[in-house]
C-alpha cells in the first residue's frame, strides 16, 4: 500500500483508467479528509453545509479531473489539497448542492458526527492555520496507528501500551524506574526499549510524510514545516 499511496505515483498516474491512481488517491482521500472538512467549518460554513462541500469536493476530485491541472511547484499533497478547496468554495458549489446531492457521484463515507465533536474542541485558530495544525496531527496520528501495529503484529503490545505516552516526552520527565516495573524488567532495558521506540515513530512519521510529497528531497523540509506548526499551538 505504500508504493501506491505515494503522491509522487498519483501524480504521475493521470490516466483515469488507471485503477491503481484512483485507489490510491481515495486512499489518501480518506485518510485526509478531516482538515479539509476543519476549514471550511472554520471558514465559517455550517456543519450541514461543511458536510456537503467536503463530500461534493472529494466526489469531484476523485474522478481525477482535477489532477490533470496539477502543477510541478504543487508537489505537496496538503498544499494540493488546500488550494483546490479554496478554488472550489470561490465557486460557491454550495449553491445548488442539493440538486446534486444524489446525482451519480458517490461520495466518501465521512464521519461528520465525529468530526463536530473534533471541531468543538479546536483551538481558536485562522481558517489556514487550523488546516496545516490539523493536517499535521492527522500524520502523527497515523504514524501511532501504524507503530502500534507494528508492535502488536510482533506480539508487543504491552510494551506498546506502557511505552506510548513517551513518544514525545522530554527525556528529562520519563519515569525509566515506573517503565521498569510495568515491564518487569531493569531501568537500563527501560531506556533502551523507550529510545528504540521513539526512533521507530519518528521514522514513521516520516515514512508517512513522504507519502504525502512529490519527491523524495521535500520529506525534510516538510517535517520542520509541520513540527514548527505543531510547536506553535
């Protein structure tokens, strides 16, 4: 899944018969949706019509129209993203969406219930900010996800329940003698299996933005960008 989830490839991949460009693209869509639907709430728009606008922007983008206008210098998939939802909502689409709601396209499946609950608790940030803080949370999240099936995968899956709330711990405050104990193993093991696991979500996460990006050489660059996001909250 990795290989045909990397932006680089949907980019390249412009044919719609070409099933592997649109799977991947939905894929992403799915995974990455939530910002989106963030700023258009935080743009000002009801919930009913965030959840009309998000689902009619992605049942448009999903039939790859839009990606034959794609340029170079729009390498990244959340700046991609970002711009075609302001384009769309400059269009005011909204207008007549209940005459398309129902009209052929089948839209993705968003759980907008869940997505309120989210949105109440979002800090008071401009439209534009709460994306990218958003968007970045969204690829912490699913590099945990995909750490914690790692772990659970390799039978470690009470490691990963007494390690996890570390992650991002300055090193100074982590309790090695209370991982120790959780572990039933010594303080000095404790360290061992902390670092090692901080190591491994920090290549995650980068693995996961590197799926996001047009080439491999923006993978840095976009994870101070998104660090500096996260810090700034």
């Amino acid at each position: 899944m990795f290989v045909t989830t990397r932006w680089s490839v949907v980019l390249a991949a412009q044919d719609k018969a070409s099933p592997d460009s649109a799977a991947a693209l939905e894929t992403l869509c799915r995974a990455y949706w939530y910002p989106l639907y963030a700023y258009v709430r935080g743009s000002g728009r009801s919930p009913h019509d965030a959840q009309d606008l998000t689902q009619e922007f992605f049942a448009r983008l999903l039939a790859l129209d839009w990606l034959r206008v794609v340029l170079p210098e729009k390498g990244r998939f959340r700046t991609f993203l970002l711009v075609t939802m302001k384009r769309f909502l400059t269009n005011d689409w909204h207008r007549n969406m209940a005459q398309k709601r129902g009209a052929g396209n089948l839209p993705l499946s968003l759980d907008t219930q869940e997505a309120e609950h989210r949105f109440a608790t979002e800090p008071p940030l401009a439209p534009d900010e709460l994306y990218e803080r958003r968007w970045a949370m969204t690829l912490l999240e699913e590099s945990l996800e995909r750490l914690q099936r790692d772990f659970t995968d390799a039978g470690r899956e009470q490691e990963f329940n007494a390690l996890k709330e570390w992650l991002t711990a300055e090193r100074g405050g982590i309790p090695y003698d209370q991982i120790a104990t959780a572990l039933d193993t010594t303080e000095g093991a404790a360290r061992v299996a902390v670092h090692r696991m901080r190591k491994q979500f920090r290549q995650l996460f980068r693995q996961t933005i590197a799926e996001t990006v047009e080439a491999s050489g923006d993978v840095d660059a976009e994870m101070r960008h998104l660090v500096a996001v996260l810090s700034r909250a």
